[in-house]
C-alpha cells in the first residue's frame, strides 16, 4: 500500500530531470477554501502597544481582565510586537473594538480590524483616539458645546469623560480626540485672549521643538520657522483660535450665531507666543507609578502588645511582635493581583523564610489560592501565580491556619442573594441611589411629590400604548417570498410536551421574573411535580387562545439611558413577563426563527440564523467612508433613523395584517395575536408597581415574541422602497451593489444618491 510519504519522496523521472525549481511558484487556492479559512478569524481584532515593549504575559492579564466579559477570549503573538486577539463573543469585540480607548502601563493599545493578508510592513500607526486633558478650564467652559468645539480642532472629536460632561472634577477637562500622528501636536488654545495649554495622555515621544510624536527634541531634524512680526486678531465669539502648525494661530472659522447670541467685539493680540513657548513639556501627562493614598494598614492592641517594623515593601510589612511572655514575628501581606509582580513578594518570603528562627505568622490578602475550591470564577492563567505562591508555603513549611470572615474579597458571591444584613443593606443602598424624587412633565415643568409622580407616570405610559384609532389599510399586499410547505407544517403542529420542557431548560434560571414572582429555576427545579400541571395550561391555552389573558400580567421596568434622570423619555420601559406566558411566545419565536431568513431581506441581520449585525456596521463604516471621499455635483445621504419608540407604537391589526399577508397558519396567527393583544401591564416606580392598564397598541421590550413581530412589519416597508426604487422615485447608494438601507435592533440607516430636486 502506498503512502503519501512514498509518493512525495519517490525518485521518479520528474525529479531526476535535471530541471532547475521555481523560485516563486504558485500555490493554488480556491476562493471557497480561502472564505472557508478566514472565517474563524472574522471576530478578531489586531492590537499592538503604542511606543512601548509590553510582555505577553502582562497584555494578555489586561485582556482578560477588560475585554473577556460575555465568552472566551484567545490571544495569539505575532511579529513585531503585533498580537492578534480572537473573540468567542460578538459582543466581547463590539466592546473592544468601539469602547476604547485602552491603556497599558500608561500606553496607548492601539485596535484595528483583522483582515486577510494583514502584514506588518506596510502597518504604520497613524491615527489614534487619544484622551487630552484642558488643565486650569475656568469652570463655566465645562460645556459640552464648547468641549466638543476644541475637539473639533484638534481632530475628530469622539467623546466627553464622565467626569468632565457632570463637572464632577474641575482640575481639568479630558476629552477623547482621533489625532493624526503624522502631523504637529496641537499645544495650546486661544480663549477669549487666554491661552489654556493641552496636555495628552499616554503619549511619551513628543519633540519640543517641532510638535510631532514619534522621537524626542534632541534627535528632531525639523527647523521651525517663526516670524515675530505676525500680528493675530483673536476674536471673543463662541469660535476659538488654536495653535497649529508653523503660523501659530489657525484662523478663525465662522460659526452660525445661536438663537439670541450675537457677536462681541474683537481683542487684537498683539504679542504672539514666543518660539520656546509652543510646545514643551506640560504637553506629556506623567503619572505617579505608586498612588498617594494607598498601602497596608495593620491596628493592634498597644496596650497588649508591641511592635515593631522591621522591613516593608508595598506588598507586605515585618513585624517584631513583643508580648507579655513570648516573643514572634508577624508579617501581613497584601499581594498584587498580577502574578508578575508577585514573584517579588514569594521570593522576599522565602528570603525572611530562611533566616526564621522564631515562631511567625504570615497573614494577609495573598490574591492567590491554596487549593481550587477556594476559587469561583476567573480564567486559566492565574493558575501560574497559584502555583508559586503553593511552592513558598511547601519549601518555607508552613500550615495553612485557616480564617475567620467573608471568604472572597466580592462577598456578594457568598452572601448576596441570601436573607443576610449583607444583602439587605447593599439593597437599601442601591434603592436609595436609584430612586427618582423628582421629574419634567411635557411643559417643562418639574413636579414632585409621590402621588404626582405616580400620576404623571401612569398618564405618560398610558398614552404612549393607547391607540389613537386612526388605522388605515396597508397599501401593499403579496410581497413576502411563499413559504414551502413543511416550513407551513412545522409552524402549525400542536405543541408538545417536550417542546415545552425544552424551552423551560433554555431559560436563564434566575432572569428577572413577572408579576406572579417565579423565576425559571423553579419551574426547572420541580418538574418532577407541576411538569404535568404546566404542560396541560399551555395545551389549553394552545386550544383555546384567549384564556392566555389569564397569564397575560406584565410589570413595567424603567431602564435610565442616563445618569441623572430628568424627563421619562429618559428610560428605557422594558417588560418583565411571567415565565408561564414566556414559554408560549419562546417557543412561538423559535418556530418564527427557523423562516425569518427566507422572509426578511439580507438587509436584516439581527436575530436571523447565520447572519451577524456586525456585517450591517462594517457596512456603514464602508458608506461614511465613501461619502467623505466622493466628489462632484452629485453626492449621497444617509439618514439614522431612532426606532426605539416604534417599538411602543406597533398597530395590532397592522402585525395581524403583516403575519396573514405572509400565509402564516391561522392557529399560528390566532395564537399571536392572542398574546400581543390581551396584557395588562403595571410601571414599576421606585419599588412599588403603580395602577394597572390596559395597552391597546405597541408590542413589549422583553418579550421573546417580540423581536421578530418588529422585523416582519418593517420588511413590508422596505417593500415600499424597492417599489419606489423600481419606479425610480428613489435612487440607492451603489457600492458592490444597490445598498437602499440597513437595520439592526432599534436602529435604521436609509441611504440614497441625492438629486438636484428638493428633499422633503
């Protein structure tokens, strides 16, 4: 039998020819093959630490510890201190890839994309999102308009700290800028006649001399010129004058007059900076590698015993302790969590270990475990640093005495869900904290008060799910593609037992429950005993649809889109259903699931099997991208349409009308609608569930049914816009081919060419 071995090292004729070798041959690859080994790779991203060496050790830990939150994150060495970082998780790479930016060891880490034939030759950092500081800001210019002003200047202006955006801290501003690297630092800005100087962070190689990163003042080969004579007009309207390049002073930009503004009178400068004074050291941000306040304290009994310091480090103190009748040394540790910093402390250990000749204690936070059970949670790679602070227990031969108190440093993974004072007084805090005391009615006016609250909120939400009865008939039927007929069949069989407990497994066993006050957990856990209860309330509402009312109860969950909360159109309302009911609509959706591909156009990428929302962003970055480099008369429009409010504005008999335009089986129908047309639903304020109503329109946040309702209704206008595209009323955006719009969760971009015709 031949072997792959014998056929490539035998000595045939081919390779006694005497024929020289290809220097470059090539190597055939199939596009397919090529798609097929690239997938896995999609959701990575590559990163490399700007202007510093960091181990791999040390990058990874950070990994883990900021990007590694809902899946496993894997990353891999590459050449030239480039690492490429591999996401289970499409949300882990959504969160690092936009949530930036991130910072190691004072140093910028920059992201980029992975994409196939990355090479590192033709990589060269140029453009960062880079956070600067405006140290000694007079507090009344801790705007927003005016912040985002200067980051307009110094590049494109992404982000407000926190911080700043509350003036919780008024040292100085920090805003999040992308800056180009290949040009001059800007240094300072223009105020009014002030000048107000920029600090960056994270950035160590600046030149003093010509302004650019990348190498220090003493090996510049710039020469800045500069004219002494240049007289600058400053003017003191809402604009600013930054510094920039070789003129110092960038003209002043014209910026359209807010309503009841008008424009003060110019200040002429008439000294401009001196050459030294453009750039300089103040524009490096230098951080104290040991904070000020921090360290180990130890408080003991004067009266009983006596210490004394024998040595100390920043991770652990020695003691000589001095009694009444004995004499011993203490040593109380409060190790670092990184396992490199900690091979410092074993080996100080074991160092005092070894010259012991007293009884000693050793006691502390050691960020390090013994044996496995005394973890829960974390990754792999701290079993490394586990080990070591193992082996200087075994060779220094000492026994482990135990402990009195919380066995983790976060208690609430031992005692938080449990009737303890721990719990209760982490819950009294936190209802304190979120509870809303006072609010904006629609006028403006802010009212007080409980029982005004309660009714300005229950007037609010039931006015946003009533119907103003004005329906009218779609005016477009038979658009959706024909379902074959098994897809018909499988929506339509009755609903089995085992369809029922599988669902009830799936469910996250301690999600927050309804009305009725059962999670998942329960029903899982004593199956054995309603299993067969259960099942038969299902069936009857399978049978007869209306009696799902009876289960039918929603709570009302206020969700703030902000940190201070002044209107209720700031909150997000997400409904909390009874896992009964959540059983029927999951399993509705997961039958709906299994058609949503062959009905919704590609264009819909959420909650359809094989397709990512991700493809819709990189989309759009695609299309940006474009309309900044497309020139001519003719140009493109994107508009960024907020669906969230639609959501609360569905029309019923418009989501009965769209599910029998498709052919869906009338049980299936009648089913649905039986679920989105008998809630009653109750708004949970501040603890307590407020009067009940009843909604006569909009389809629920939280609701598994729900997501896939809302896609199905907006198809039917995108049917809309193909008519109107075929009729040449519309005229899409053409890249590789005709992009008329796109759609993820709540959010819609529409696009189009633009036409010298006036837009309505």
């Amino acid at each position: 039998m031949e072997i792959p071995e014998d056929v490539v090292y035998n000595d045939d004729e081919a390779n006694l020819s005497g024929e020289d070798m290809d220097p470059c041959p090539t190597i055939t690859v199939t596009r397919e093959e090529f798609e097929e080994w690239c997938s896995p790779w999609r959701n990575s991203l590559i990163i490399n630490v700007l202007g510093k060496r960091i181990s791999y050790r040390s990058l990874e830990n950070k990994i883990q510890r900021e990007w590694a939150k809902a899946g496993l994150v894997r990353m891999v060495d590459l050449s030239q201190e480039f690492y490429l970082v591999q996401f289970a998780a499409e949300e882990d790479y959504k969160h690092a890839l936009f949530e930036g930016p991130w910072m190691i060891a004072d140093h910028y880490i920059v992201v980029q994309r992975w994409r196939p034939f990355f090479t590192f030759t033709a990589t060269q950092t140029r453009r960062i999102a880079a956070w600067i500081r405006i140290p000694g800001l007079p507090i009344e210019l801790f705007n927003d308009r005016f912040l985002w002003r200067v980051g307009s200047k110094l590049g494109t202006m992404l982000k407000i700290d926190k911080l700043t955006s509350i003036q919780s801290r008024g040292r100085f501003a920090r805003i999040c800028v992308e800056i180009d690297l290949q040009k001059k630092l800007v240094s300072q800005i223009n105020v009014l006649g002030h000048i107000l100087r920029l600090e960056y962070e994270g950035l160590h190689s600046i030149c003093f001399t010509c302004g650019k990163y990348g190498h220090k003042q003493q090996s510049c080969q710039d020469q800045v010129q500069f004219d002494p004579q240049v007289e600058n007009t400053i003017s003191t309207n809402p604009n600013m004058d930054v510094d920039d390049d070789a003129n110092n002073i960038m003209p002043t930009k014209k910026i359209p007059e807010l309503p009841g503004t008008h424009e003060p009178e110019s200040v002429k400068i008439h000294e401009p900076p001196r050459m030294e004074d453009r750039y300089g050291p103040w524009m490096i941000v230098k951080k104290n590698k040991k904070p000020k306040n921090c360290g180990i304290w130890c408080l003991w009994n004067s009266t009983q015993w006596n210490l004394i310091v024998l040595e100390k480090s920043f991770q652990f103190i020695h003691f000589l302790v001095s009694g009444a009748t004995q004499t011993w040394f203490l040593t109380v540790v409060y190790a670092s969590p990184h396992s490199q910093i900690r091979v410092g402390l074993w080996r100080d250990l074991k160092r005092l270990a070894a010259a012991m000749g007293a009884p000693w204690c050793v006691i502390g936070d050691f960020n390090a475990m013994l044996h496995n059970h005394e973890r829960k949670g974390g990754v792999s790679t701290w079993l490394r640093g586990d080990q070591d602070f193992r082996n200087f227990v075994n060779e220094s031969n000492m026994v482990d005495m135990g402990f009195h108190g919380a066995p983790f440093t976060c208690k609430w993974l031992e005692l938080g869900d449990r009737n303890t004072k721990y719990f209760h007084g982490t819950t009294l805090i936190r209802r304190r904290r979120n509870r809303v005391v006072t609010l904006q009615n629609d006028d403006g006016e802010w009212v007080t008060g409980k029982s005004n609250l309660e009714d300005l909120i229950n007037n609010f939400y039931t006015q946003l799910f009533t119907d103003p009865g004005d329906y009218e008939q779609f005016c477009l039927s038979n658009s959706f593609p024909k379902l074959d007929a098994p897809d018909i069949d499988k929506l339509a069989c009755p609903i089995s037992n085992l369809d029922i407990q599988n669902t009830l497994q799936k469910m996250g066993s301690l999600k927050a429950p309804g009305p009725d006050g059962l999670h998942a957990i329960f029903y899982q856990s004593q199956w054995n005993i309603i299993g067969q209860t259960f099942c038969e309330l299902i069936h009857a509402i399978e049978a007869s649809p209306s009696k799902v009312a009876e289960i039918n109860n929603t709570l009302i969950t206020l969700i703030p889109k902000t940190e201070n909360v002044s209107s209720l159109k700031q909150m997000h309302p997400i409904s909390l259903c009874n896992v009964s009911y959540k059983i029927i609509t999951k399993i509705l959706s997961n039958r709906l699931r299994q058609v949503m591909a062959d009905l919704v156009s590609p264009n819909q990428c959420s909650f359809v099997p094989h397709r990512q929302a991700s493809e819709n962003i990189i989309i759009t970055q695609e299309v940006i991208h474009s309309m900044k480099r497309r020139t001519g008369n003719k140009g493109w429009m994107a508009i960024k349409i907020d669906l969230e409010k639609t959501y609360d504005r569905l029309n019923w008999r418009f989501i009965r009308d769209t599910l029998s335009d498709i052919g869906l089986p009338q049980n299936f129908v009648e089913l649905v609608w039986a679920c989105i047309s008998t809630p009653s639903s109750r708004v949970l304020w501040n603890g307590e569930a407020l009067q009940e109503f009843h909604p006569s329109r909009g389809i629920r946040q939280g609701d598994p049914l729900s997501p896939y309702l809302f896609m199905l209704c907006m198809e039917r206008l995108f049917h809309i816009i193909e008519v109107a595209v075929a009729q040449k009323l519309w005229k899409p955006i053409c890249l590789n081919k005709a992009l008329l719009y796109l759609i993820w969760p709540l959010q819609m971009i529409l696009s189009f060419s633009l036409r010298p015709l006036l837009i309505k």
